[in-house]
C-alpha cells in the first residue's frame, strides 16, 4: 500500500471527508440524544472530536484522504475499516485524559467501532463505487 501523497486535492475527496464528518457526527449526535439529555449542539461537538482527531490522525497515515483509497468499493472499505479501527483507538486515549469529558469504556469502544465504523465503511464503499 504506497501512502504518498498522504492527501489528494479534489471534489472527490472533500466530498468523501464532508462525509466522514457526517458520519462521525451522526454517532455523536445519536449518542448525546441516548445517554444525556438537552444540549446536543454543545456536547455533540465535544463527543466527536477526539474521533475526529484520530480519523485525521490516523487517515494520514493509512491513506483515506488520497484518490487511490478509493479505486475501488473494497479498497475504499478496507482502507476506512484500518484507519477507524486506529481513529477509534486514539479517540479513546483522548477521552481517557483530563483534556475531554467521557473517559475511557469498553462498552463505547466497542460500539463506537462497530457503529461508526460501519458507517465509514459504507460510505467510503459507496463513494468509491458511484466515483470509480
């Protein structure tokens, strides 16, 4: 897997990282609305970006933020199953610091990686199949 570019410049991809964000932002949005009452628009920032850091972070890294990460539907979701599985993992040392309410549980790592990695996959599965 040649990482370099780390990051390609097009419709596509800002289009594929608008995405990202929903989906990140969705999980975060439906968490807060679950477990907490009022104030979404305040905590549902704060909830997803430790997650958005690590996306970022990571994604660098593996290369979802260059064209070839989404030849194709399969490399487009194995790319985006690696780099969540990493992006989850960061965001869950950031909660487990003082820096950010919420920290560290289990419970949320592991639905924060099924849920929201679902949602990744499939989208960037769907931008790669309806772009490639």
């Amino acid at each position: 897997m040649d990482l370099s570019p780390r990051v390609s410049v097009s419709r596509t991809m800002a289009l594929a990282a608008v995405g990202d964000l929903v989906c990140i932002g969705l999980f975060s949005v439906l968490g807060v609305l679950q477990h907490e009452s009022g104030a979404v628009l305040v905590r549902a920032p704060e909830v997803a970006a430790p997650f958005v850091v690590g996306w970022v972070v990571v994604g660098l890294v593996v290369g979802v933020f260059n064209e070839r990460a989404l030849a194709t539907p399969r490399e487009a979701a194995a790319r985006a199953g690696v780099a969540w599985l990493g992006a989850d993992i960061v965001g869950q040392a950031i909660r487990a610091t003082s820096l950010v309410r919420g920290g560290f549980d289990p419970a949320f790592f592991l639905v924060s990686l099924f849920v929201t990695g679902a949602l990744l996959v499939g989208w960037r599965a769907t931008v790669a199949r309806l772009t490639g």
